[in-house]
C-alpha cells in the first residue's frame, strides 16, 4: 500500500516547502500578479492622472471605494496630493506590504 497521497498537499506543508527550499517571500509576490477588483472610480483617476500615483495599498485595504473616492475627491478641490499616498512607496512600514512597493511598476 502506497504511503503517497493523491491529494495536493495541506497549507500546513506548503510552508513547510517553502521553508525547505529557502524561497523568499519576494520571490513568491512577484509570480503574482495583481488585478484590481473594483474598477477605479473618476475621482479617483483624475486623481491618478493629475497626481500621478494611485491611493496606498493600505488605504485600498482599510477603506470603503467610497471613501477613497471623497479623499480623491477633496485632494482635486485643494489641488494637493495626499501626502500618505504619495509618498508610500518610499516608506518602509516593516509589513509585507513593502514587498509589493519594492516590486511595483510605479515605484
């Protein structure tokens, strides 16, 4: 009786082969790509097109599209960029999201 499983390995042993291979976790963010699942708002690419850069990734993950959509929208009215989005991709946060900045085309 074989001890094989036909099953695709557990997460739990996914990370063990990770480990055991000595990926890096940088070389894993870049094999993926990123698709945005909500499309992004017109205030928002105006935003994008005046300011040149998009909201912060934190700001994509701990807000609503809406309120991403009333900060873009008061930066456009005050002429002046967000700071904290603007300058993100410079700021090393210690979290994984700075793999992600390291790896952007923007950046």
């Amino acid at each position: 009786m074989s001890t094989h499983s036909t099953h695709p390995p557990q997460r739990r042993n996914a990370r063990v082969d990770v480990q055991k291979n000595s990926t890096k976790w940088s070389d894993l963010i870049k094999a993926y790509s990123f698709k945005p699942v909500n499309p992004l708002t017109i205030n928002v690419r105006r935003y994008r097109d005046k300011f040149g850069h998009l909201p912060s990734i934190e700001a994509a993950k701990f807000l609503t599209p809406d309120e991403i959509d009333d900060l873009a929208k008061n930066a456009l009215e005050e002429g002046e960029p967000i700071a904290e989005w603007r300058d993100r991709p410079k700021l090393k946060t210690g979290t994984t999201l700075d793999l992600l900045y390291e790896n952007s085309i923007e950046s």
